[in-house]
C-alpha cells in the first residue's frame, strides 16, 4: 500500500491510507497479515468484512482520495477496529433504504461485531467496532444474530411472541442473508466465498 506505514507493537497497529478502492483491498490484505503475526488468523475474515465496511464509507460519506487512518488494537478477548478520517458528520443507526448512510451498512456491523460506536475526534471522527475472540463468542454470536434480526425487522419486530416471533427472525434472517450477498458482490468481494468462510468458522466454533 504505497505511503502506509504500519507502527505495531505487540497488540496494535496503526495503518495509514488513502480512501480509494485500490487500498481498501491492500488494507485487507495488510489487516490478515497483522492478525496473522498476532496469532489471529481466525478472526481475519471477520476484520476483512468490517474494515471494508468502515472505509467503503469513508470513500462514499467523507471523499475518495481523502487521508484515512484503520487502528488496529487486541484488548483481552477482543478486537478493536478504529477508522478515524477528517469528516465530523456522525453516522446513526436506523432504518433507511439502501441509499442512506445511516442504512443496512450499520446493521450489518452491529451483527458481525459485539459493540459498536462513534466519537468525535480533534480532527474529525472515529467509528470503533470490537469484535470478540473469547471462549464465549459462540453464545454472543446468537445474542447479536437475534437483536440484530429483530432491528431489522423494523418497529415492532421485537415485541412478537412465540411462534409468529420465530418465523418473523426467520425470514429476516434470509433477507439479510441475501443482502449480505449483495453487499459483498458490491464491495468486489465474491460472494460464494463469503459463505464458505462463514461457514468455515461456524463449523470450527461448533467443534
């Protein structure tokens, strides 16, 4: 990645980019390495999603071209993932079309990731995800499928009951499976190996 420098000790790293499409693929890459020398290979796919998700945004919300910075930092039994960039304008969660910024992007993130946020910066913002590594992840992981099914379901999704509560998460659960796809065939990812992936981790997690 041309002008990054990566300054890590032993649990972070600080990488520097330019928010164009060339980068966000170098950014993974040098994301999977990084992990990989911390012996968290594991938790790759799942920090390739996210950083993809962060600086698409800051190409689509804040300016291609614009200066960007992706922190990574390993807390205990978590990852933290920071993208900070020069915009103050804060993204929210909510419900909204495919077009919004505020849309299905922070959705996808609050259930790949077990906390999500926002902060303003001297110079602009940083939106923080941490994505969890312990013994307890599996469970997290239904905790996280259900709340996040249930805000995508929109107003009144969580107030169901019963068996019209279970069919309800379970469509929703196939649309935003497919809306993943389509994300990911958006983002030039490939989408079959997105699902191979996931299921890679799901069998090695019920292991």
């Amino acid at each position: 990645m041309p002008g990054t420098d990566i300054r890590s000790s032993q649990h972070r790293s600080v990488l520097p980019f330019e928010a164009l499409p060339a980068e966000v693929r170098l950014l993974r890459r040098a994301v999977v390495a990084q992990l990989g020398e911390w012996g968290m290979a594991m938790a790759g796919s799942e920090a390739e999603l996210v950083v993809t998700e962060l600086a698409t945004n800051v190409i689509k919300h804040v300016g291609e071209g614009t200066s960007a910075t992706l922190i990574l930092e390993w807390k205990y039994e978590r990852l933290r993932v920071e993208m900070h960039d020069k915009s103050r304008v804060l993204p929210c969660l909510g419900i909204a079309d495919c077009d919004a910024e505020c849309g299905r992007g922070l959705h996808m993130l609050t259930a790949m990731t077990v906390d999500w946020g926002t902060v303003v910066t001297a110079l602009g913002k940083a939106v923080w995800c941490e994505i969890e590594l312990g013994t307890g992840a599996a469970c997290r992981r239904v905790e996280r499928a259900v709340e996040a099914l249930e805000n995508y379901q929109g107003p009144g999704g969580a107030a169901l009951q019963g068996r019209c509560r279970e069919t309800a998460l379970e469509e929703s659960a196939i649309e935003l499976i497919a809306d993943l796809l389509h994300w990911t065939s958006g983002r030039g990812l490939d989408p079959e190996g997105v699902l191979d992936q996931a299921q890679m981790h799901y069998e090695a997690e019920a292991a």
